[in-house]
C-alpha cells in the first residue's frame, strides 16, 4: 500500500531530515502544543491559549472569565479580577473601587470597606464605579466584598432604622442590639430565644409570617402580612427604635 505523504493532524515525524517512511515514525504531539500535521513539527501553544491533552491538531483559546495559567490548563480568574474576552494569558484587575467574584467577566461589585448605592446594572457599575461604591459608613461592617446598602453589617450595640438607610444608632439604654449580617447573630438569637422558654427558630427567616409575627431582623408583620420596619440588628425577642420594644406588644418598653 501507499503511504501518506507525511504525519496526520496531531502528530509529527520525529525523523526531521528524512522522508517519512512508515506511520510508525509519526508520534502524538504533548500536552501544551499542537501539530497541524503534513510536515510541520510541534508548535507551544501560544499565550491565552492551551493543549490540555496530547495529539491535538490545534490549541484552544481559554474563554472569558478565564484566563492560561500554563500551555494545558485554564484557570478561573482570581477575586478582584476578570477577563472580558477569549484568550487571555493573564486576568485584568478590577478598576478602584471595584472587585469580582471569581471567573467573572467584569467587574460588577463593590471591594472591602465599600458599599453599592443605586444599581443593579453591571455595565453601569463597572462604567461609573466612584458613583455606585461608597465608602463604608461609620460602624457599619462593609468588609465583604459585594456589601450592598441593603446587606450593610450592623456591629452588634448598633441598630439602624432600615435597610435603606447608612445611619446607625449606638444601643444606650437596650443591651438588645446584637447586629445583622451574618450567621452567628442569627445563632445568638436563638440562643436568646430558648432561654426565654419561647418556640419557633426566628433565626431561618423560612418561618411564615401571619398576624403579628417576629421577624428575625427586627421587622413585624402586621394583619395583613406585611412587613413594618422598626429596625436592623435587634435580638429575635426585641424590637422597635434601638431595640428597645419587647416583640410580644408595641406598648412595653424595656429600661
């Protein structure tokens, strides 16, 4: 039978000064470059792109978001940075004061110690970032990145009138201020809960909300359902400005 002119797609002659005698000199190209085949020996992929496996024909760009941390693997961009489009070597880092999540394609939340005001739209955000992340307010906790207005950190001894508000008040007369934005104040809550002989698990916020229900972060639902605001960051048995309400009625005051 006739033998090929050269080496298929994917692999080379290893014989480099002669003519192809037998398939049997062709061998497979290795992880990181690629052989087009005919008389081409084996090529590195180029920066951005990747052979991940061997006898590859042709290297393969890494998509956005990604980024070539060798010649045969992609790797998600770290927190802070992105990549927009394909073949990147390396990722972009965030513009001030923004950051990212990992493998992101821009960069659409606000970085530690800020919070976002005002939008939802990436493209808005990652155009005016000065606009949308503020500085963290006095005493509030912005120390994740992606704090929101509404997700703000409330030390506990502080209580803020709303969600929609950077105010917070210092707790003077009510020790009943255990703050908002995490798991372990929903587990103090609990606690607090259970030592006063009380049922339920205010701290899932799973719980259904009827006529005159305690919600965990402070809020009451009235008759109808709907939720009243009276505060951020009170214990699950407290309510009202600075926490100083008991959950049970509005008109019991504790000094």
């Amino acid at each position: 039978a006739q033998l090929p002119a050269s080496c298929p797609a994917g692999t080379y002659n290893t014989n480099i000064s002669a003519t192809l005698e037998s398939l049997n000199d062709c061998a497979g190209c290795v992880p990181g470059s690629y052989c087009a085949g005919g008389a081409a020996q084996p090529a590195e992929c180029a920066p951005g792109s990747i052979a991940s496996s061997a006898n590859m024909s042709a290297c393969e760009l890494c998509p956005a978001g990604r980024y070539a941390a060798s010649r045969t693997a992609c790797e998600e961009c770290g927190e802070g940075t992105y990549s927009v489009s394909k073949g990147l070597s390396q990722c972009i880092p965030c513009p001030h004061p923004l950051s990212a999540e990992r493998g992101s394609v821009t960069c659409a939340v606000c970085k530690a110690d800020y919070y976002l005001l005002g939008s939802e739209d990436p493209v808005d955000i990652f155009a005016f970032p000065t606009k949308h992340c503020k500085l963290c307010p006095p005493h509030a906790d912005c120390s994740a990145p992606g704090t929101t207005l509404e997700t703000l950190g409330v030390p506990p001894g502080f209580w803020r009138a709303s969600k929609l508000t950077t105010e917070l008040h210092k707790c003077v007369a009510s020790a009943h201020c255990s703050g908002s934005g995490g798991t372990a104040v929903a587990e103090r809550s609990r606690r607090l809960l259970a030592a006063s002989g009380a049922s339920g698990d205010l701290g899932s916020g799973e719980e259904e909300h009827g006529s005159g229900d305690p919600l965990f972060d402070g809020s009451w639902a009235n008759a109808e359902g709907v939720e009243t605001r009276h505060g951020d960051g009170c214990n699950a048995s407290h309510t009202g400005p600075r926490c100083e309400w008991c959950i049970m009625s509005e008109l019991q005051y504790f000094d």
